[in-house]
C-alpha cells in the first residue's frame, strides 16, 4: 500500500462542470470567474473576490495596489514556504522574517507588532488552524488563507481580518482549481485597481499588466468543489478525531480546524520518523520543506519557534479521497507508535 501525502477529491458534479465550460467554447476569463469571485469572497467574509491563476499572483495583486515604494519592508512569517519571497521579488519588497506563535504556528502577533519601520504585513493561517490575526495593528495587512477555510476565531471568520485576503487554490488545498487563486477585499476602489490591473483589453490608454485572471475552465471547477467544501472539512474533520484518538486514546472538538493538515511532533530525530512512515508506505512529509527563513539564509537562533517547528512538526495524509483500508491503516500506524509521536490538541 502507497498512501499519498496529498490528493484531491473530486465528483461527477466537478467533471460536469468542466465539460459544461468545454461544450460552451468559452473557456478564457468571464463570467464563471466573476461568479467564483463572487462566491469565495462571500465565504471569506469580504465584499468582492478577483479570481487569479495562483496565490503567489493574487499575493502580487495585493501588494501592487498598496503602491509601496521600492524596497519597503513587509513583515512575514519565518515559518511558511518561499512562494510570498517570489511575490515581493516581483514587488521589489523587502521580506523581514518574524518568529511564530507555537499556538497557531503563524507570525507572532506580538513580535509583529513591535516592529518598527514595517509598511505591510503578509500573515498566514496554517494547517486550517485559524490564528487571531484582527490583532495585528498594520493597515495594510494580508491576510492568507490558503490552508484555512471555513473556521472562525473570537468571531472573526478566517478572510475578515486583513484588508486583504488571498487564497491558493492548487492541488493540494482544501479545495482546487488546478492551479488558481484569489484575492479578496471589501475597497470597491482597491477591486476596482485590481481589475484595471489584470484586465487589458478595451482599456483607453496602456500601462503595464499582470496576465494573472483565471480562466472559467478553471472557476467553473472552482464553484463546484466550492459547493461541497463544508462536506469535504467535515470530512477531514472525521480523519482528525479518529486519528488523535489513535494518537492519544481519546478525542475531543473538532470543530475550530478545517485540518488541511494533520500535523504530529516528533519525539526522537524526525529525520528518522519520516523514514519510518515512508518505509510503510505512508508518504509522510515536513509540511514546510524549506522555512522561509532558511531560504534567506537567516541565523537560526532567531527564530528559535519556526527553527522547533522545522525540526520537529510531521504532516501526516489527511483527505477526503482517502479509501477506508487506508484510513485504518494509518490509524494503526499511529496507534503502534503513540510513545514516538503527540499531535495538537483538538482544543
């Protein structure tokens, strides 16, 4: 048996939608895409929604229209993968790295707020584990959702707190596009910059433009997993519980993570507890493959949570596509090695 550490999960409604798009012989930017924007930006808490073909360009997207001037600092998390250093390369920004919260494993909400000097702030929610990000005092925070949907903290609904919000809509996420994304805002005139940005046809003078609008191929799949994503998080939430009580002989509520990853530490060299999970043929895996930090090559006693997180954190296979031989065998797996592994409290 082989268990993939990620799969998507699609129904006959989803090839349906797609072959709906293909029959219609318009599959570039139109309607389905402003319905999909329409659809995340409501699920997200926000006003209007412009669907993109990845999160990286929706993270573009946001920056440009903060017209920063070159070289501004924009705080992000130590702990999250290099895809937001290619945006604000793009955006000739400046990253500065902050440690994580070992709570929610996004940005310290505390560090960020001591920073002097910072322009924007790009905060993540991950794993589906919402963080309270309304805390954070920067006006021009991004908010990113694409591990976390769905799920609330203190009220606020994950997509409500920054002035923007982007999801990533790739193969892995909770959902999917394909490739895709989407930013999100409730400033008519910051949706209206973005559209004028992205779209550069019937415009009656030229500037420079960003080909990143998703095509309705891509959104008319997009709106139907949207449609059964509540089902597909139940689900996961379903893996969660019975996986923690294989991990910890009992449960508890499960209801404040959407579980796009199932995540374990581990007790001895991880290194070694990779390899034991592999060799059984679950593809167990870092979830961050190269901390942010690392890629910029930043001392390591800086950032000593997001260093305890590389070093020790296990993103076990948790997806509705998954059969029920391979749900049980991965209960049994972590049932056998219970005094090696602990996962997060459900709490």
């Amino acid at each position: 048996m082989r268990i993939n550490h990620s799969k998507p999960y699609f129904t006959i409604d989803d090839a349906k939608s797609l072959l709906t798009i293909i029959e219609s012989n318009f599959v570039t930017a139109g309607f389905k895409a402003q319905e999909l924007g329409e659809v995340a930006s409501h699920y997200l808490g926000k006003r209007y929604g412009i669907p993109t073909q990845s999160g990286t360009d929706a993270l573009c997207a946001a920056f440009i229209s903060m017209e920063l001037p070159e070289n501004a600092e924009v705080a992000v998390p130590a702990y999250i993968c290099t895809a937001p250093l290619d945006a604000l390369a793009i955006c000739r920004l400046k990253p500065v790295p902050v440690d994580i919260d070992m709570n929610t494993f996004s940005i310290s909400i505390d560090a960020v707020n001591a920073k002097k000097g910072i322009s924007a702030v790009l905060a993540a929610h991950l794993f589906g584990i919402p963080a309270p990000l309304y805390r954070i005092e920067s006006e021009n925070l991004v908010e990113d959702c694409a591990q976390t949907l769905g799920v609330e903290i203190d009220g606020y609904r994950v997509g409500s707190m920054g002035e923007f919000a982007v999801c990533s809509f790739y193969g892995t996420k909770l959902l999917t596009t394909g490739h895709g994304g989407l930013l999100a805002v409730d400033d008519k005139k910051i949706y209206d910059s973005v559209g004028r940005l992205l779209n550069h046809d019937k415009q009656d003078e030229w500037q420079p433009h960003f080909h990143f609008m998703m095509s309705d191929l891509n959104a008319s799949l997009g709106l139907s997993q949207f449609s059964h994503l509540d089902s597909m998080i139940a689900k996961r939430r379903e893996l969660a519980e019975r996986f923690t009580i294989a991990l910890n002989g009992e449960g508890g509520s499960f209801t404040n993570s959407a579980y796009s990853r199932f995540i374990v530490f581990s007790e001895t060299d991880i290194e070694d507890a990779l390899r034991e999970f592999n060799d059984v043929g679950i593809e167990a895996k870092r979830p961050v493959y190269k901390p942010l930090f690392q890629a910029l090559n930043r001392d390591p006693e800086e950032f000593p949570n997001a260093q305890w997180a590389h070093d020790h954190i296990i993103s076990v296979p948790i997806y509705p596509a998954m059969s029920e031989d391979e749900i049980k065998f991965i209960e049994q797996y972590l049932e056998n090695h219970k005094n090696e592994l602990r996962c997060r409290p459900p709490a």
